[in-house]
C-alpha cells in the first residue's frame, strides 16, 4: 500500500477521536470546578476548553446551537463529533487515563441511566442553586466585572463611570 493513501479502515467514520473541546458554561462555579478538575487529570485524550456561547465557541463550531451548549454540556471531537448531556460526560471520562474504566461501565444501558441521573442532578442544581447562589456565596459573572483567568483564577475589575455602568443605588 502506498504510504500516501489513507488504510481502508481509516475512514472519517473511524479515525479515532485524537482531540475533544469541551464546551462549558464560564459563568457557572460548578461548571468551572469541573473544567479545573478535568484540566488536573492524566488525559490520553486532549481536552480543550472553550467558553460555552463565546465569539470563540459560535467561530470554531458554527453549525452548533450555542444557546443549547450553555444549558447542558456539549464536547466536539476533532472530525466534527457532537455529544451532549451524558454521552458528553461519559466521552469526557473516557478521555481520562484513570477514568477509561468507568467511560466504559457508563456506556452500557444499566450504566447509561446511571450517567443520565449524575447529569440531571448537576443540571437541577445549577438550574436550582448554582446559578443563584453558587459556591461560597455568589455566582461570578462577567457582566459584573469578574473574570477568570485558568492560571490565576478569579479576579475582579469593578465597572467604572467611563463604562456607563455606575452605581447609583
């Protein structure tokens, strides 16, 4: 065979995935505690992260619903791939060295309602707490001048007069 074509089993279809982009929601504290702690982990697959519903989401993947991507989790493989709610978690597990195991246990139909029900509870508590409490008291929002830096955490740059956006409470 020659060394310029492609093997026959090496298809679009069954490349394997060398590179998963996370979607994630930036304004969330559990979504940017589990970002931290995927980020930690030994990956034997890439993972990239990138801003649910950011000019850098909507340029990288514009066939995606991006209102969608910042209610449920969204991971897009390197040839296109889209997995959402718990196929998402379980591709992300799976790209993990020390959790391969679980992705796989998680696939099966017993294993996949587990999974399902670990995304519901997540979902139920942003939708319920996460968004309006949030860990430690509050939810970060950009909008209010907080920013998130993966190597210095949080940092906040208070709106100012010149912005138009003073308090005048």
């Amino acid at each position: 065979m020659a060394a310029d074509r492609p093997a026959a089993d090496r298809d679009d279809k069954r490349v394997p995935v060398r590179r998963l982009t996370v979607l994630h929601d930036a304004g969330c504290s559990l979504c940017g505690f589990l970002r931290d702690w995927l980020g930690r982990q030994p990956q034997l697959v890439p993972l990239e992260f990138v801003a649910a519903g950011s000019a850098e989401a909507a340029a990288r993947f514009p066939g995606l619903d991006h209102r969608a991507t910042l209610d449920e989790i969204t991971v897009v493989g390197d040839l296109g791939q889209v997995y959402q709610g718990a196929a998402a978690w379980i591709v992300t597990l799976w790209a993990l060295r020390e959790y391969r195991p679980m992705s796989h246990r998680l696939s099966t139909p017993a294993g996949a309602k587990l999974a399902r029900g670990a995304v519901l509870a997540a979902a139920r508590w942003r939708d319920g707490r996460g968004r309006s409490a949030g860990w430690g008291g509050g939810v970060y929002r950009s909008g209010d001048g907080w920013a998130y830096d993966p190597q210095a955490g949080w940092h906040y740059n208070p709106p100012t007069c010149a912005d138009g956006a003073c308090f005048t409470g």
